[in-house]
C-alpha cells in the first residue's frame, strides 16, 4: 500500500483521486451526513466491537490524574468521554474535531451525561492545531487519522503540542494479518457494509468512502515510520483482533 505525495495536486478520497484541496470538503460531507448515525457506523463497521477497542485504548494509555489531553477527531466524545474518568477534578480533555455537526452531537451527548467541567469543545484542523508548543500531557486520536488530508503534516502538529515526556497515541482501523480472514473482511466491508448504511442510515455512499479509506490508510510498519518521521521516539503498535485495527504510540523527548 502506497500513500500519496503530500506535495503532490491530488490525494485519495476512498479509491478515487480528488484535487488536495477537494478532500477536506469531502471528508466534512461524510460526516455531517453521518454524525447522528455515528454509533452505529462504529458499530457495522467493526462487528460491534469497537467500544472494547477504545475501553483497551484509554485504559493503556498511561493518561493519570491532573493531565491536560488532547482529543483529536474527538467527534461525539467516545475517547474523551473515558479519558475524563480518569484525568479527575484537577485534569482537562480538549476535544477537537473539524466537523462541527460532530461537535454538536458529542457536546449535547455529555451534557446529557453531565459532563461539562473539564470538557473543552474546538473545532480545528489537526494540520494546523491552534495550540502553543508543549500544551498536552497526552494527544490522541481515535478513527480519524485516515482521514486526514495530510497525515504526516498532522503526525508533526501531534508531536509539537506534546509536553516533553509526553505521548501520541493513534488508534486506527489498520491491515487484517491473517490471510484466511482477509476475504471475509473485504466482503463484509465492501458488499455488506454499504447495504447496511443504506438501511440504517440512508446513505450507502458514506459507508463506502469509509471501508475504501480504511484500505488507502497506512498499515501498520508504514505509520510507525511516519510517527517516526514526525519527531517520535519509542514507536510502537499493537495489533488489536488480528491487525482490523492497532494502537500506534510515540512519545516526545
């Protein structure tokens, strides 16, 4: 697998080629249509199984009391939401996402839950973090690196936010090991998933753009060179059911 040419006038939107500067609008299409549906599109896209992948994702990640956190593509708060639990009173999540729909339904959900202190809401381009030099105990990012325009830009503004000490973690749908399951996964992503966004969301589109971007991503040698590339030191994954999807870290000397 292949990434594209950050310097280059095109990238991938799912299997197609868009102008660079096209994808960004794409991708804010996807997910505006998709925001109200997002638990579910969760749910079709990994078999149910990705509240255990972000449970196992928090709870790993080294974030204690007092910490300041980074959120990336926080969406509807899943991730910030658990990180929360455990930064306590005296800690804070900034969750940041570039689709404001996403924003919404995630800011309404946990006043819901009355959680609001220590909660931060910005909408941003993780290209660009509106964020001084050292600001983050922790930054994180939970199913949205793909879609980043430009990932290794946006591995960089992860790496300079970070306090010295600090950690990345990248959690993403990455490439499936076993070779016997690999034709199972393609035709649930490629023939299935679609069909059941149609049914259930009314968009079969959206879910289609998604199970191609999952294939255009990175695997996962390829984005620890990346993090590597970024400034990362101690750069490691692991593969969590079988390769569907891994937890990439890096931490900032």
């Amino acid at each position: 697998m292949t990434t594209n040419d950050p310097a280059g006038d095109t990238t991938h939107f799912g299997f197609r080629d868009v102008p660079r500067a096209q994808k960004q609008k794409l991708v804010g299409e996807v997910f505006t249509s998709v925001a109200q549906k997002y638990d579910l599109m969760n749910d079709l896209m990994s078999l149910g199984i990705h509240r255990v992948w972000k449970r196992y994702f928090v709870a790993t990640s080294g974030v204690k009391r007092g910490d300041r956190v980074l959120d990336l593509a926080g969406g509807t708060g899943d991730i910030a939401a658990l990180l929360h639990e455990r930064v306590g009173e005296t800690g804070s999540v900034v969750v940041g996402d570039i689709n404001a729909g996403m924003l919404t339904v995630g800011r309404d959900r946990m006043t819901d839950r009355g959680l609001v202190r220590g909660l931060d809401w910005t909408q941003l381009n993780a290209e660009a973090l509106p964020f001084p030099d050292a600001s983050f105990d922790l930054v994180t990012i939970a199913f949205g690196l793909r879609n980043v325009t430009d990932k290794q830009r946006a591995l960089a503004e992860m790496h300079r936010v970070l306090k010295i000490g600090g950690w990345a973690l990248v959690l993403e749908f990455s490439q499936v090991k076993p070779a016997w399951f690999r034709p199972v996964y393609d035709f649930h992503s490629f023939k299935v998933l679609p069909r059941l966004g149609r049914l259930f969301a009314g968009d079969a589109d959206s879910y289609q753009y998604l199970a191609e971007s999952i294939r255009k991503h990175p695997p996962q040698d390829e984005l620890r060179r990346m993090m590597e590339t970024a400034g990362f030191a101690r750069c490691e994954y692991r593969n969590l059911s079988g390769g569907i999807c891994a937890i990439h870290s890096g931490y900032r000397v």
